[in-house]
C-alpha cells in the first residue's frame, strides 16, 4: 500500500480485531476523556518514538475527531514507511456510535 485508506468504522473493528494498532491523534485531553478501548494516543511529542519502535508491517488504523485530521497524519505515516495505514472515516464520533461498548471514558466527575 503506497497511500493510506479511508474505512468506516465497521471495517475498522475487523482490522482491529485482526491485530491492527489503534493510533489516536486528538488532543490529550480529549483522549483521556474518550478513546477506542486499546488505542495510544500520539502527538507531535510521542510521534518519534511511536515510529521507532513500531512495526511498519502492522496495519495501522488513525483516529481522529470526525476523520479529517487523521487523514493527513495518516499520509505521513505512510510517507515514514508504514505499509498499511488506514484513516478512520466519521473520527471517534462514528466508532462511539457504532460501537460504544468499545470505547474507554474517563467522565468528569
């Protein structure tokens, strides 16, 4: 795969359960808050390390707010030698409604 794929949420749980690594690029906070259940968060300080230590052969799914982000985040992994990179399309609102029980919340109490 020389580009990075769009995918509905459905075809990212199958990737996901087939062992595919769950990136998500929200803002700290917002990931605490919520997050697919077994995703990482990355930033712009964690990105490098993430890169180094990963295999570049695991599919890749990345996770945004609403799919737009995660779209360029995801051609750049691709351009840093990841073989299989996919952007979720609808973010983490689309995966909270398709599958809710998948999703890890912190609520302010």
């Amino acid at each position: 795969m020389s580009e990075f794929k769009r995918i509905a949420a459905a075809q990212a749980q199958t990737l996901r359960e087939q062992g595919a690594a769950v990136v998500d690029i929200r803002d700290p906070d917002s990931f605490a808050r919520v997050h697919i259940s077994g995703s990482q968060h990355l930033d712009n300080h964690s990105l490098h390390d993430f890169i180094r230590a990963a295999d570049l052969d695991q599919p890749l799914l990345v996770v945004c707010y609403h799919g737009n982000s995660s779209q360029s985040a995801a051609a750049y992994l691709v351009s840093q030698g990841f073989a299989e990179v996919y952007s979720l399309d609808g973010g983490i609102e689309a995966w909270q409604a398709s599958f809710p029980a998948e999703v890890s919340q912190n609520l302010p109490t």
